[in-house]
C-alpha cells in the first residue's frame, strides 16, 4: 500500500522510519511532508521516498499514494479533514483534534486513531483475560500512575535530524492557531494552569483514557481533579467508572526520572491484572503483565512484539480487507470530551473561570 507520512519529527524518525523500512511488504512511503524541508528529505533518504513537501495541500493535490499517515505536532484536525475530503484513508496518532468542532467538521471516509497502546499485545490479553473474568461489572478499581522523564532524555538514543530552517513567522502563526483552538475548547477566559492540564490530557493522559475506553468504557464522572509542583508538575484525577468501580490516574513529570514507568492495574473481585509500559520509543521492549488470582498465585506474561507494529499492520487490515479499527472518530471524540471534562472540573474547583465548549 502506498502510503505519504505528515511529520517528520521525533516519532517519526525513531519509531515509524524503521517500522516502515522493515515492513515493505506491506507499505510503500511514496511521499513525505515536514514544513522542515532539512526533515523532509532527512526521512524521505531514509525511506527511499523520492516525492518531499512543505505544504500538505501540495501534497495532498498532487496524489499518487492511497493513505496518509498523520504524525505531526498539535492538532491534527485540519490535515485529516483535507486528507480525507481527498479521499484518502488515513492513520492519525493521537489526538485526533483538540476540539470537538474539528471533528464534526470532518467528512465521511476511512480514519484510524493511533493509540498504540491499545494494540499491544500484552492488552489484548489483558483484555481477553477481563472478558472471562465477566467484564466491567467485575472491576473494583482501575489505578494507573505515569512516571513521565524528559523527551529529550527518552530520545538520547535516537541520534534525531533537527530542525532548523522553519521560518519563525510561520511557527508563531500556528502556534496562534493552536492557542486559538484550545481557547475554543476552553473559552478565551482559561488560564495558563487549565490549558496546561488539557494539554497533557490530550498529549499523554489520553492513552490512558483509550485504555480505560477498552477496559471498561469512558469515566462516568470526573470527581476530582488536582495539580501540583512545578510544571509541567504532578496531575491527578479520578472518578466513577462507567459500569462499576472507580479509577485514578497520576501522572508525574520527572525530568530526570531514569525512565519512562507507566503502570496501568486493574483489580477485580477475584485478583488483579497489572500492566507495566517501557518508554514508548524503544523498539520491541516487552510490556509486562502480572495476572493476580484470588489464592495469590503470579503469573508473568510478555511478549516482544512491537505494539506500533502491530498497530499499522491494523490500518494495513482496515484499508484493504474493511476490519474496523479499534479507535475510530467517535473514540477520538470520546477522548476529547473527557479531557475537557478534566479541564472543567479542574476550573470549578479552583473557581477559574471556564468557557467554551468545556462549560
């Protein structure tokens, strides 16, 4: 399948160029677009993809690929909306927007949300193990902390192609744009701490919200919402599940943590099963789970595949043989209203004031 990548940043120089060169039998890379043109063709030698952009609506016009592959920084909700008015498929990692109106405004077609996590075959176990379990109605509690060091740190190994030739003006202009989004998610009004927390909602909390989506449905309520120590600090929230129990998530940023810890357990009337995530940028590094039973027996599961991997081959599946992905727009969306739900709840109970779509 001939497939043009968005992006050309960190997550896409250590994670998908090698990805994509070991999987050529099932993708093509014809064409790449970075608004970097030093990245562009950085990724674009890598890749053998002799077509490079700095302009996605260039690129888009101009064709001669079936699928795009949205990797870039920051909302992605426009790019998909043209990719897909193209007719493109598409494959976009998480977040799909940074408002609801970006996905209403998005037209019939095929789309996939990354969130990798989702695919890993250590929670495809824990989910099948769940199901025989009983499902949600069995959850007592769901508790995931997220021991979170510097991107820089986690990168050190990558050897990455930096960007240097982005005229500023264009930069500042999208950042405007950006803040102008998540003003419009969150009224003009906001102030710097709620923009904060939506920003590491939909940047990193939201893969663990995906999860609790295939786990046991979104929350039910927000009940409580807090920040602490410098920024980006320490965030925690927590609340109703939507069929039984109740979750919590910290999320801790330490800088020079000496690496990337998500845990992720769920417990149950009958034990526990408890899932330990590497850093997301190391190829093939098993997450771990820990299955609990109620005598108190351990059992040890891993298994070496790559979930970004896996995770393609999925949206390889979904083009060309119709299977469904496991986020869709609706989870995206989904993901979205929580994350403002977390701003919101965090805004009244600071009493700071709130408005657009979060109110």
């Amino acid at each position: 399948m001939r497939i043009a990548l968005v992006g050309c940043g960190a997550v896409t120089q250590a994670v998908y160029v090698p990805l994509l060169s070991r999987r050529r039998d099932l993708f093509e890379v014809s064409a790449v677009c970075d608004l970097s043109r030093t990245l562009a063709d950085a990724v674009g030698d890598r890749l053998g993809a002799a077509r490079r952009y700095t302009a996605v609506a260039e690129m888009l016009a101009e064709g001669g690929f079936e699928a795009v592959v949205v990797l870039a920084s920051g909302s992605h909700g426009e790019t998909v909306r043209q990719a897909l008015a193209a007719g493109y498929a598409v494959l976009c990692e998480k977040p799909l927007a940074l408002t609801r109106a970006e996905v209403a405004a998005l037209p019939e077609g095929r789309l996939m949300v990354g969130y990798m996590k989702q695919y890993d075959p250590a929670v495809r176990r824990a989910e099948e193990l769940l199901a025989e379990l009983g499902g949600p109605e069995v959850i007592r509690a769901v508790e995931v902390t997220v021991l979170h060091p510097s991107g820089e740190s986690q990168l050190a190994f990558a050897n990455l192609t930096q960007a240097g030739d982005v005229d500023a003006g264009l930069l500042a202009s999208l950042r405007a744009a950006e803040g102008e989004l998540v003003s419009r998610a969150l009224g003009e009004q906001a102030p710097e701490q709620v923009r904060h927390l939506y920003g590491v909602a939909l940047g990193s909390i939201c893969h663990d919200l995906s999860l609790l989506r295939r786990f046991t449905g979104s929350p039910a309520e927000i009940s409580h919402v807090e920040t602490w120590g410098p920024a980006p600090g320490s965030i925690e929230i927590s609340g109703t599940l939507p069929v039984r129990g109740r979750f919590s998530i910290r999320w801790h940023y330490l800088e020079d943590y000496p690496a990337y810890r998500e845990t992720v357990a769920i417990h149950h009337d009958r034990g526990s099963l408890e899932l330990v995530f590497p850093s997301p940028y190391l190829m093939n590094a098993p997450t771990r789970l820990t299955v609990v039973s109620g005598s108190e027996s351990r059992t040890h599961w891993r298994e070496v595949t790559e979930a970004f991997e896996v995770q393609l081959a999925a949206f390889h599946a979904y083009v060309n043989d119709g299977k469904p992905p496991l986020t869709d727009a609706g989870g995206g969306l989904e993901d979205i209203v929580t994350a403002q739900r977390i701003a919101a709840r965090y805004a009244v109970q600071h009493d700071l004031p709130l408005g657009g779509e979060a109110a």
